[in-house]
C-alpha cells in the first residue's frame, strides 16, 4: 500500500485537484484506490460523489469526521489535508504518508507562505517520518507570464533539512480541461488522450516520482 499525502496550510492552492486526478489515475490503471478527505469542505468526496458510476470504482473516507480506517487490499490511498493544519494534527498525517506532495500557485504570497510552512514540515518529519519523500508541484500556472517565468527563483528558496534544494516535479498549466474533469468527477486521464496531451505530459515527472516512494505501508514497522 502507498500513502500519498496533499498537503500545504494555505487554502485554494489546488490541493484537491491533485488529489482527485491521482484517484483518478491510478484508478484507471487497475489499482485500489481509496481518497481519504481530513477537509470538512469535502471537496475530494463532492468530486467523487459525481463520479460516473461506469467509471472505476474509488473508496471515499471522509476521514475528518469518521476517523482513517483504510480497506487492507487499498494499493494507493490519496489523502486530501485541510488547511491551516499544524501541531498533533499535522503530526498525526505525515506519519501516516509514503510521500507528500505539496501545491502552490505561482505567486510572491504563496510562495512566502509555502516557504514558512516548509519549516514547520521539516521539523515534522525529522521527528514522526523521517523516511518520507515531499515535492513541490505548481498549480495553476499561466504559461508565458512574469510569473511562471519567476517561478524557478521562488523555489530556489526552498530547502530541505539536509540543506539541498526542495524537489520541483512539474508546473501544471491553467487549463479547463480540469474545471471540466472536477465537474463529471472525473480525472484528466480519463478524458481522451487527444484532448489532454500537454496536461498528461506535464504529470510523467509526478508519477514516476511517486512510484518510487519508498516501502509498502504493510511492509514497516508500526509506529
């Protein structure tokens, strides 16, 4: 089982868009999905609520009111955090994640507060997790602007206890083929190739990360 944990304190970065096209993802691949929701705004389970019936099957949890009770045959569990979490709580999701991933839009504010919110994290992981892997990934990036050309030197703030450079994995594009995709409840992937090309392109960086994302849940020691 592989944990992937979306996570950044700020609200509307996008955290539910990378959650519900991961679900949807690797539930188009065959795998057993399960979307747990910490957010009482339920987003993610809105998103699947709409999800065509026809469509491969993901298990909703809404977690932040019925507790983390994970199926054992789950393959990829996709957990969409609330914002403004810190403390306990902060704690008690990075212990439970493989991997983080971590949205935010291409601006000077974000930016600022990603990079606050990154200390808080580091000094999170060297005590509950320290074998878990974080990443950046930029929402909603309009291509060809000052900002996404910007982009690169706000990241070069970012930093990992270790001193090296926090991992950059994509700029996802502003497009509405994901406005579209949240409406039918439904992943970019699952759209037809032709239509979602350069959105599927700018994703192969994230997947092949995540598929290196460490041990099986099953496989650690529980703690």
């Amino acid at each position: 089982m592989r944990s992937v944990l979306i996570l950044n304190a700020k609200g509307g970065c996008g955290k539910s868009t990378l959650a519900t096209n991961l679900a949807g993802y690797y539930a188009s691949k065959g795998r057993r999905v399960v979307l747990a929701d910490f957010d009482p705004q339920e987003s993610a389970l809105d998103w699947l609520a709409a999800r065509p019936a026809e469509r491969p099957a993901i298990t909703g949890i809404a977690a932040w009111r019925d507790g983390f009770r994970v199926p054992r045959d789950a393959d990829w569990v996709i957990i969409d955090s609330p914002a403004a979490i810190k403390g306990r709580e902060l704690s008690d999701l990075v212990r439970r994640a493989d991997s983080i991933l971590m949205p935010l839009l291409p601006s000077a504010m974000d930016v600022r507060a990603a990079n606050h919110f990154i200390g808080d994290l580091n000094a999170v992981r060297k005590v509950v997790n320290r074998e878990v892997r974080v990443a950046t990934v930029a929402n909603r990036v309009r291509e060809h602007t000052l900002a996404a050309a910007e982009l690169e030197g706000y990241l070069a703030r970012f930093s990992l206890p270790n001193g090296k450079p926090f991992p950059f994995l994509a700029a996802l594009r502003a497009t509405q083929n994901y406005v579209w995709a949240a409406e039918r409840g439904l992943s970019i992937f699952e759209f037809a190739p032709v239509k979602t090309l350069p959105d599927r392109e700018q994703w192969v960086r994230i997947l092949r990360w995540l598929s290196r994302s460490g041990k099986s849940r099953r496989a650690r020691k529980p703690g």
